[in-house]
C-alpha cells in the first residue's frame, strides 16, 4: 500500500523541481554500507518508473527521471551533485547517485522495462476535450457528477486540468477514473482538437 499525494497536486519533494512532477519514495538506506536492495526491490522500482513513463508518454532520460542530489537544497537549482545537497536516492543506489552513473545503470533498465510493457490504448472517451484551471480557493474533486458524492481530493486555485466529459454541469478531468468537479469552477483555458 501506498500513501501519496494525488497525481493532480504538485508533490513535494525537490525544492524547485516539483511542478509538473511526480515523487517516488524508495523506501530503504542505499548509500554505500546500509542497506541492501533486494531483488523484488529492485524490479519494483524500475517497473513503477517504466509505467509512469508510459502513463505521462515520457523517454525516460535524465531530464525526465531525476535525482533529489542532483539538486541543492538551498536554491533549489539543479547542480548535478554539487552544493548544498542530499544522498538521495543513496550513493549505492544502482552503482551511485551521479548523473552519469543514472544514464549509464538505472535509466537504460527504466527503457528496457518500458519497451516490454504492453501498449495500451485509450479508450475513445479518453481524449481531451480542452484545457482549464481551477478558479475557486479549493475544489473538491469527486467520485461522480454529484454533489454528495465521495471526495476524492481538493484541487488548489490555479491547478491546470484537462477536460474529457462534461455532464450537467460537471467535468470528468481524468481519461480513465471517474473524477469529476462542478464545471462553474473552472475557467476554460483553450480547446483541444
């Protein structure tokens, strides 16, 4: 089981790169002399990224599956490792945490996992029908076109959305789940197709 923040809030964890990201917590100490990546671990971790490159239509390369080191913890810049900056993901995780050891170790078996996985076609009622963004404070995001429906998540003011069905008043702003927040909350930023 997993505890996370949903897909549609920015994640909190690089100062300065989380916008537009997700963050993956490897659970376990992999700098050099602590802990032990088990195999089921190992294919865990390159399986999650393989997918979540698939679902976001990502190459996976060092601009798109990042390090926390590679940024300084002060300015939140991008540093390669230099600075002011964390282990993180461990200086033993995959042969270390440098950018060329990531090119050379984790992100080719990122690729190669990636290029094994099934192709999944959207269903037809996936496709966008335009771009919008949040104008209330908080918008509940709910489990169908009801206001007494489950709340799934509250999207903040400005939050970007794409639009796939609109029902009564309602916009579904997810391809495959059934999220849906009152129409009347959202500014229509432009169309698509």
């Amino acid at each position: 089981m997993a505890v996370c923040r949903p897909l549609e809030r920015a994640p909190a964890g690089i100062k300065g790169a989380n916008t537009n990201g997700v963050c993956i917590e490897n659970l376990g100490n992999f700098d050099i002399g602590h802990d032990s990546m088990t195999g089921q671990q190992r294919n865990c971790i390159i399986r999650v990224n393989a997918l979540l490159c698939q679902k976001f239509s990502l190459r996976p390369t060092a601009d798109s599956i990042v390090y926390h080191h590679w940024y300084d913890l002060t300015t939140g810049t991008r540093t390669d490792g230099t600075g002011n900056t964390k282990t993180c993901p461990g200086t033993g995780f995959f042969g270390g945490n440098a950018v060329s050891v990531a090119q050379a170790n984790f992100i080719p078996l990122i690729s190669q996992e990636l290029n094994s996985l099934p192709v999944v076609a959207p269903p037809s009622q996936s496709r966008a029908l335009f771009n919008a963004q949040v104008v209330a404070d908080s918008l509940n995001v709910r489990s169908e076109p009801d206001p007494s429906s489950g709340i799934l998540a509250a999207l903040a003011r400005g939050t970007k959305v794409q639009v796939f069905e609109e029902r009564n008043g309602w916009d579904r702003i997810d391809p495959l789940d059934s999220h849906w927040v009152k129409g009347s909350f959202l500014r229509k930023i432009d169309r698509i197709g």
